[in-house]
C-alpha cells in the first residue's frame, strides 16, 4: 500500500469495573503495532463506578498501514465498502466500531466495544471525496495491495 490517505487512527476503549483491565488492552493491542503506547484515562459512571478509557492515537505511516491491514481481517468487508457513505462524516472522519470480545481472540470483527476513527485525507475537505479516498484505501487493502 502506497500512500495512505489518512492523517491518523483514534482507537478507543472502555475498561469497566466488571472487566479484566490486562485483558482489554491486549483487545485493543490486536489492532496496533508492537510496543505501542496506549494512553489510560480514570473516569467514573453514573454510579460511581470506575471506568477506564484506553485510547491510542496512531499517526506514523506505517503505523497506519499496521492497522489498516488489520482490519482486511474483517469477513464483512465489503459491506463495510458499501456503508462508507454512512461511516464517512461532513468532516472526513471515518468511524467503525469494532468487536471488544472478538479482538480479545485476535479476531477483527464489527461489532460494539472498540471505536476506530481514522481522518481522511480528502483536498478539498469535502465529505464526498473522503468516501473516494476510503473506498480507494480499502478496496486495495481488500486485494491485498
């Protein structure tokens, strides 16, 4: 993969009190590249219970790619293809929600649990030419380019 049109990825996690913190961050790991540091946020719920926000954001291009060729992973690709007019906001951010549960088990599914939001590069900044830009990325990503 050449260029990639993305400035950058946000991922993004909760931790609840119920869960094994250890294990969901090894969920959102599935996702980066080795070594990659995972910022931790302390918050607290409605009833006073402890969350905590997992959140990378990738930048480096090769990062990018990294996590890109993680989500060609996903059975559901080329739905995910035909939903960007939907994933793709007025401001060329592409949202997914994957499966928390799924990447514990080194698995890339869509899902609820971990948000991706990746920026679009997209000249002019139109919404519109973001989904050409993303459609383009994952169409190569899905021929294994």
């Amino acid at each position: 993969m050449p260029q990639i049109p993305l400035h950058y990825v946000d991922l993004r996690t909760f931790c609840y009190a119920t869960e094994d913190e250890k294990r969901v961050e090894e969920a959102l790991r599935t996702l980066l590249p080795e070594e990659f540091e995972i910022e931790r946020v302390e918050s607290e719920g409605h009833f006073g219970d402890r969350i905590l926000v997992l959140s990378a954001r990738v930048e480096k291009a090769n990062d990018v790619r990294h996590v890109l060729s993680r989500l060609a992973d996903l059975e559901s690709f080329d739905e995910l293809i035909d939903e960007l007019d939907e994933r793709v906001t007025e401001n060329t951010e592409l949202f997914l929600r994957l499966d928390k549960q799924a990447a514990f088990g080194e698995e890339i599914r869509l899902g609820d649990g971990i948000t991706f939001r990746g920026k679009v590069e997209a000249y002019p900044a139109k919404k519109e030419r973001a989904v050409e830009n993303a459609e383009e990325v994952l169409e190569r990503l899905r021929d294994g380019e």
